[in-house]
C-alpha cells in the first residue's frame, strides 16, 4: 500500500476540505482527487461520503483514518530513534505538561537535559491535559505529565501514574486567616482563591468535601494556568491558593507562605502520571523523560506537603 496516498486521505481528513487538503500537501486538486480515488480502488471501500458539503469520513474511512494515524506516528517516531542512534545524542522530544508538573517538574527536566543530553531538542507546551491530550493525538507532541483522572478517561493512550501530592489551600504569611480559630468554606470565600484547571473529577470531590459552596464557579475567582504569576499575587495579597501544596514548600520553608488549617481528608490530592500514544514505542529521548520524571515524583512524594502546618 502506498503510504503517500495515507498521507493524502489523512490531509483531507484534518483540513476539512480537498481543496485546504491539497494546498497543505502542494497538489492540485483533481491530483488529490486521484489519490484518493486510487486508494478507494485499491481498498475497494467508499472513504469519504461525496454527498456531504465538507469531507466526511465513511465507516471504512473511519477504520482506515485510525490506522494511517497509528502509521504517520511509527514512522515519525522511526526516523526520530534512527536520529538517535545515528547522532547518539541528537534528536527532538516535545511533552506536553500540566500547570502543577510544570511548577514542579520543567526547571529541573530542562537543566537536567542541557547537562546531560545536550544535543537533545526539547520543546515544551504546557496548560489544561484536555487540551494536551489533543495535541498528543495531533503528534505535535510525544508525552504528556498532566492529570492522570483525565488521562485515565482516553482509551488510546497508555498511562504510568504516578506518586500522589497532597493538596490544600495556602496563603502569604501573616494573612488574617491564619488568626481564625474555626475555618470553614464561609471563611474561605471571603477572601479571592486562586486555582489552575481543575478536572470535573477535582471539582466534584471539592463540593463533596466542603459542600455547595465550594462547586469551582462559587469558589475560584481568580483562574491561571501560570503557577508561577499565582504564587506572586498569593505573596502580593489577601488571595488564597489551591493546589498541591509541593507547588509552594520553598515559600512554606521560608517562612513566606503558610497552609491554611482544614480539616484533613485523604482525597484532598492531585494525582498525575505521564501519557504516551497507545500505539507508541518508548524512544530514547522519551526514555531520558520518564525516568527523570519517576526519579523526581518520588523525592516530591516523599516530602509529604512539608512547610508551616498549623495543627
């Protein structure tokens, strides 16, 4: 079978139409036409539904669009370890990070790797695992370390968990909430909290801990992807964060923030684990990932929330 004519069927697929399709792959469009009517012949199998106003997918072409994607992605990957193996340490690696591992896990993955592995390019995109799982399923990235409760819900990815963190509310030092003898979701909400994407599952565990009030639409009023710019305004004002509370242990250890005093609960964690496509070998460059990742979870995991908790 002709890969070329894969590659042509799954440019129509993701630009729409056959004309966007054969401007992207630099045919005309009774060229591409012809692609895929050849590939039709040879399958024996209608593709695509030619009454439909835009490209529309049979079930044959459905079936036949899973398997050209599985097909584009090992070649890809193929030409990526022949690069490695060819250059020893050349090659690419693109992930896909979560707000909580990205706070946590990309300073030192990126230091890690200009040491180490130098010639390796590494290219990073961060923000709700949703969304990055789109972009894994689109192969501009190769790995994601996000929410391991969203990534468990995708049947086409293969997950690793890893190491749950305990999760809490903190604040700056000295805010008026640390001098309130009973804390409760009233009490919280009267102060703006900060938050990252929370997945539906979070949210709802939220609600169940502390009631009604606590639902994200009720709670959160400030929302921000970027953890770092959070802590800044949780430094800079009465603003309270909620999150695993490893995002803050330097700033607890110092003395610059504290864990807000609420009732304790073993749900009250963020678990996370790292993706790749189902149908994708481990390389050698995401080798160099997972193992760094696992290695620094645990030391995370193993640090328990640490800083200033009032009992």
């Amino acid at each position: 079978m002709d890969t070329q004519k894969l590659l042509h069927l799954l440019a129509v697929v993701e630009h729409g139409t056959f004309s966007e399709a054969a401007r992207a792959v630099h045919l005309t469009q009774p060229a591409l036409s012809r692609s895929i009517r050849a590939l039709e012949d040879e399958l024996k199998a209608p593709l695509f539904d030619r009454g439909a106003r835009r490209a529309t997918l049979t079930v044959f072409g459905e079936l036949v669009a899973e398997r050209a994607r599985r097909m584009r992605l090992e070649e890809r990957q193929l030409r990526r370890d022949l690069e490695l193996l060819r250059g020893g340490e050349e090659g690419s690696l693109a992930i896909g990070v979560a707000p909580a591992p990205a706070a946590l896990l990309l300073t030192p993955f990126l230091i890690h790797m200009a040491q180490a592995h130098p010639r390796i390019k590494v290219r990073t995109e961060t923000g709700a695992t949703s969304a990055l799982l789109e972009a894994l399923r689109n192969e501009t990235i190769d790995a994601i370390v996000g929410d391991a409760y969203v990534l468990r819900a995708a049947d086409d990815v293969d997950v690793e968990p890893l190491g749950e963190l305990r999760a809490g509310l903190v604040c700056r030092a000295g805010h008026p909430i640390l001098r309130k003898r009973r804390i409760d979701i009233d009490t919280v909400r009267a102060y703006p909290v900060a938050t990252t994407t929370l997945s539906t599952v979070v949210s709802r565990q939220l609600a169940e801990l502390w009631g009604p009030d606590a639902a994200p639409e009720r709670l959160f009023t400030l929302h921000c992807d970027n953890l770092d710019m959070l802590r800044s305004v949780t430094l800079a004002s009465d603003t309270l964060l909620f999150g695993v509370l490893s995002i803050t242990r330097q700033e607890r250890a110092a003395g610059l923030m504290a864990e807000v005093p609420m009732p304790p609960d073993a749900r009250r964690c963020g678990r996370y684990g790292m993706a790749r496509m189902a149908a994708r070998s481990l390389s050698p460059a995401l080798e160099v990932l997972y193992r760094f990742t696992r290695e620094h979870w645990k030391a995370l995991s193993s640090e328990a929330g640490g800083g200033n908790r009032r009992r």
